[in-house]
C-alpha cells in the first residue's frame, strides 16, 4: 500500500488540483453566464415588451432566449471537445494501465453545462417575460 501511495503521489496530488481549478472553474462560468444574461435581458427588456404585446407567449420569449444561449454553448463545446480529448488522451499515455477514454463523458458534460446554462437563461428572463409589457414599453 505504501509502495502504490509513493508511485502515484503526483496523480493523487494533480487530481486535487484540477478538481480545485475545475471547481473554480465552474463558479466563474456560472457568475459569467448570469451576468451575460442579466446584461441582455436588461438591454432587450423593449424588445420583450414588443413582442408579448404582439402575441408572444412566455413559452416563445424564453425560447429565443435559451436558442441563443444553447448555440453559444454548442459551438463552445465542439471547440472544446478536440482539445480536451487530446489533453486526456496524452496524460493517459503515462500510465501503463490504460482506460479507455469514454465518448459518452463529453456528452454527459454538454448536458449538464447545457442544463445549468438553460436554467440560468430561463430563470433570469423569466421575470422579464412575465412582466406587464406597459412597464417596459412606455419608458421610451
């Protein structure tokens, strides 16, 4: 036992930090992905406006809203993906028990960084499309 523990001292002590880095990582996404939502749903509170008085449903605006933030999320992942599976790829050469690299972890990780990307969108403008449209049109 301690002859594995002093042979994979670094992997244990690299493990740590990219789950810390990733971790931190995440966070900053989260606060940024908020802030870019509150940001254009501020500008474009007329724009919503408009559109329900012109028959919109909440359904419809939140969809414009979440189309646009997934296909940001979407092209950011096929960027992403390459880069990722070559950085795995290489640190898996170091080891002489090797394990497969999973197709199905980066579709795991686009779903869930779609999801918390999609309720953020969601919850943020949900407030803007249920609001009175008289509120935001008339300041103009």
């Amino acid at each position: 036992d301690t002859v594995f523990n002093n042979l994979y001292h670094k992997e244990q002590y690299l493990k740590k930090m990219v789950t810390l880095f990733s971790l931190l990582a995440i966070v900053l996404s989260i606060v940024g992905v908020f802030g870019l939502v509150v940001f254009e749903t501020q500008y474009r509170r007329k724009e919503i406006g408009v559109r329900k008085v012109f028959g919109a449903t909440v359904g419809e605006v939140l969809n414009m809203f979440n189309r646009s933030y997934l296909r940001i999320v979407s092209i950011c992942f096929v960027i992403a993906v390459p880069f990722a599976y070559y950085g795995v790829y290489k640190w898996l050469e170091n080891f002489s028990d090797r394990t497969p690299i999973y197709w199905w972890v980066f579709v795991l990780a686009f779903g869930i960084v779609a999801g918390i990307t999609m309720l953020t969108v969601t919850f943020q403008n949900w407030k803007a499309a249920n609001e009175n449209p008289v509120n935001s049109v008339k300041s103009e």
